[in-house]
C-alpha cells in the first residue's frame, strides 16, 4: 500500500497531470493535493530529479505566470482581469 505522496509521485514520473487530474486518480481533495506538492519537490530533489512546472495561462488573453513560485492555481489574469486560465501541469523527471 502506498502512501498519497508515494502515489502522486508515481503518477507524476509515468505523465504530465494537473491538481484537479490528481485528485480524481488518488481519491483525494484538490486543496489537499496542492498541500502535498512542495513536500513532493523537496523529496524527488534527494533522489536526483526535479518537479517541473508547467505554468498556468491566462486562456483569454494568453499571458503565462512564468515566474510563479506557488505550487496552486492562480486566481485571476493580472494583464486583463479575467479569471479563466488554464491549471499549471506536474510532472517529475
């Protein structure tokens, strides 16, 4: 049996996924998901390999949080105000 981070650590080596995809395949909330990452990054980074990020983005306008260091979904567009972007993506390699 594994553990939840255990878990999304597999996931995230076989594929890229987001939060919410996340969630669905372990069986566990969004939030809590989110709260797991930071200790996922920490983990993989003693065994040699990194989490990678791939940001969210602004779908209206297509401005991208290149440089956003929390780990969960941002709120709003800081270009247009607008609140419909695409969830950053996982993986681990």
């Amino acid at each position: 049996m594994e553990t939840i981070r255990q878990q999304i650590i597999a996931l995230l080596t076989s594929k890229e996924m987001d939060a919410r995809e996340l969630s669905q395949t372990t069986g566990v909330r969004e939030k809590e998901v989110y709260e797991h990452l930071p200790h996922i990054a920490r983990s993989v980074a003693a065994q040699k390999k990194r989490l990678i990020i791939q940001p969210a983005r602004c779908l209206t306008c297509g401005y991208v949080f290149q440089n956003r260091t929390r780990f969960t979904r941002p709120g709003r567009c800081p270009r247009c105000k607008k609140s419909h972007l695409d969830q950053p993506r996982y993986r681990i390699s």
